[in-house]
C-alpha cells in the first residue's frame, strides 16, 4: 500500500496538471513506485524500512507505531526538551515523500532523449521556463521535514518510556543524501 497517491500532485504546490489523463498518471504512478520505497529505504535505514515495509504491504494503514509514523498528528519530546508535532509521512502539504517523487517526475520530465540527444518538447504559444527554482524549493523542503522525521524517530517514546523506534539509527543513514542543494549545484 502506497503512502502517497495520485491525489498528492492534484492542485497545490506539488501540482502535476493532467493527473486524471493516463499519458500524466501512467507516468507519474510508475515514478511513485520507483522513488517512495527509494525514499523510505534511504530515509529510514534499512532495518526500519524493512518492518515498515511489511507493514505496509499487503493491506491497510497499519496500527500502532508505523500508523504514528505514516498518518502523524503524534507528540513527542525533542532532545531539548520541547514537545513537538510530528505531522507524519502522508500529509498532503508537508509530505517529504511526496516532494521527493515530485522532484525525482520533474528532473525526468524536464527533457525527453532522443537520436539527436537530449531535447525539450515545445508547446504551441508557450515557452519553456526553467523548474529549477521549484525543484530547489521542493527539495529542501524534503530535506528539512526529513530531519524532523528523524527526530521523531531519535526521540520518540512509547507508554513505557522505551524508544518507540529502536530499529532506527541514524549512523544507518547517508544523511549528506538529503542536504540542501541550490540552483547552482554547489
């Protein structure tokens, strides 16, 4: 069961027009299935996404701790002190997932390969404008609600005071994966 869905890229900042024609959504679903297990794997470490995964597949939105980690609206205290919100995976304005896939369906769509090299389709009375700004802006999004989910997951306690997410460890993830990046590749 797939955490993000089509209806992600269906208005708001992450729009993708067309979703509801089969050339865009075809595309689009294949990409979502290549890059949100992508994402989970890296994001997670493997240890954790493997049990999320099992969660998730077959079936409903599991219960418990991965349902916490997927649907959020959780509570938890930082390493500082301070009680925060984890909004979760699936929240349709701040999903980390969602922005990685949309970033990943932009950097392939900017341009399409043919005999001739790597060229831009042209629209009739349109012009092409470069996405980079956005996919810097929806990047570093991703790579800001990707350090709040791993504070979740550090510090995050179940009713018996345990971490909740013991099969996280952040040793087990190449976070330079998720840093920042500008329009400049620098």
């Amino acid at each position: 069961m797939p955490i993000v869905t089509i209806s992600f890229f269906d208005g708001g900042e992450l729009n993708i027009p067309g979703t509801d024609a089969t050339m865009v959504s075809e595309p689009l679903t294949d990409i979502m299935g290549i890059y949100e297990p992508e994402y989970l794997q890296k994001a997670l470490g493997y240890p954790l996404w493997k049990l999320v995964n099992a969660a998730l597949n077959p079936g409903p939105v599991p219960v418990g701790r991965f349902q916490d980690l997927i649907t959020g609206g959780v509570e938890y205290t930082d390493g500082n002190g301070y009680t925060k919100l984890w909004p979760g995976l699936n929240t349709t304005m701040n999903s980390p997932v969602a922005k990685y896939i949309w970033y990943w369906y932009q950097r392939k769509k900017a341009s399409y390969s043919s005999s001739q090299g790597e060229q831009k389709g042209k629209t009739e009375n349109a012009q092409n404008v470069d996405v980079a700004t956005k996919q810097v802006q929806h990047w570093n999004s991703m790579s800001r609600a990707t350090c709040e989910m791993w504070d979740y997951l550090t510090y995050s306690k179940d009713g018996g005071g345990a971490a909740k997410y013991s099969e996280f460890d952040i040793n087990q993830v190449d976070v330079r994966w998720f840093a920042v990046i500008n329009a400049f590749n620098i």
